[in-house]
C-alpha cells in the first residue's frame, strides 16, 4: 500500500474513532457495529435514519426505510434522533416515509431530548410530550428510534421514556423498559 494511502486511512479512522469518543462514552466489551456511519470527508458524516413507510406489505407496524443524512456534527446519535423528529423531506414523503416522532408543549430541560449510551444501552428521553394515536404509533417510533440508534458502535439496546420519565408507548404502567436486563 502506498504510503500516503495507508497515513489517509489511518488519519481517517482517528477521525472516526475521537468522532466516536466525543459523541458517547465508549465502555470495555462493545464491539463494532454492523452498519456504522459513513465518513464522507475529514468533517462530515452520513447516517442512516430509519423512517416507517406506509402502506407496506402485510401492514407490518415496525416495518422502517433507511434513508441518509450528511452531518459535520460530532454528536452523530443525536443528530440522528433530531433527524427523526424533523421528518422525512418532501421527496421521502412521496415515497410513502412519515414522520415517527411529533412532539409538543415545552421542554422540561431546555431542548427536545436528552441521550446518553453507556455499556451498550442508549437512554432517550424526550423532553416534551410525544402525541400518539395509539399501539400503531407507539410502534413506528419505537421501530424508528431503535434501528436509528443501533446503527452505531456502541448502542446494544435502547431505553426510551417520556418526559415524565416513563417507557414510551408502556400502556401498562408498569415501565417494564426499565425492568428488563440491559
């Protein structure tokens, strides 16, 4: 390998790795992803957000379309997650991808989320209220939410609650994301 060539992809998995590093603390024993983001350039990335597509075959409610994203954002997994609430643009939507994530009334700490992933599990919480029309919604941005997070080196599981603190569509009461082994 050319000498150049090898000192550019070593300068581009640096980026990579401190992109990594500075987006969430990486813990002993998580592994490589398979799927990660794409380096486009020494500043920008690309991401995959998933969106749900409807109609499609067999009324499959968890059934989500990869579409990308370019960033210059360190912070990919939050960019990815403010892609998710902005929506699909105008030429996703006729393609049938809608919009997982609506959300409304004001924030209880400043901003519309806040995500953490540490030891392989992503904690999401909104900020303000998520509407939902019920087990169907609930579904799709659960589906969203969860393929748009594992993308990434580090997320092994999510954990996703409201702004009350509460697992997102637990109709039960029971905040059983909060009780299942991580």
């Amino acid at each position: 390998m050319p000498k150049f060539l090898n000192s550019n992809v070593f300068g581009l998995g640096l980026i990579t790795f401190l992109s990594l590093v500075n987006t969430y603390p990486i813990q002993a024993g998580t592994t490589s992803p398979l799927n990660p983001p794409q380096k486009i350039s020494q500043s920008q990335a690309k991401v995959k957000v998933f969106f749900p597509k409807l109609p499609n075959s067999n009324n499959n409610l968890n059934y989500v379309e990869p579409v990308w994203r370019t960033t210059t954002s360190r912070s990919v997994a939050e960019f990815a997650i403010q892609q998710l609430i902005a929506g699909p643009n105008s030429s996703e939507k006729s393609k049938g991808l809608i919009a997982p994530l609506k959300l409304q009334g004001n924030s209880n700490c400043g901003k519309d989320f806040t995500i953490s992933i540490i030891q392989g599990v992503a904690r999401l919480k909104f900020c303000r209220p998520v509407l939902s029309a019920g087990i169907g919604d609930d579904a799709r941005m659960k589906s969203s939410i969860e393929a748009t997070l594992k993308q990434f080196p580090t997320v092994k599981s999510t954990i996703i609650t409201t702004h009350k603190g509460d697992c997102l569509g637990d109709m039960s009461g029971e905040n059983f994301c909060l009780k299942k082994p991580q």
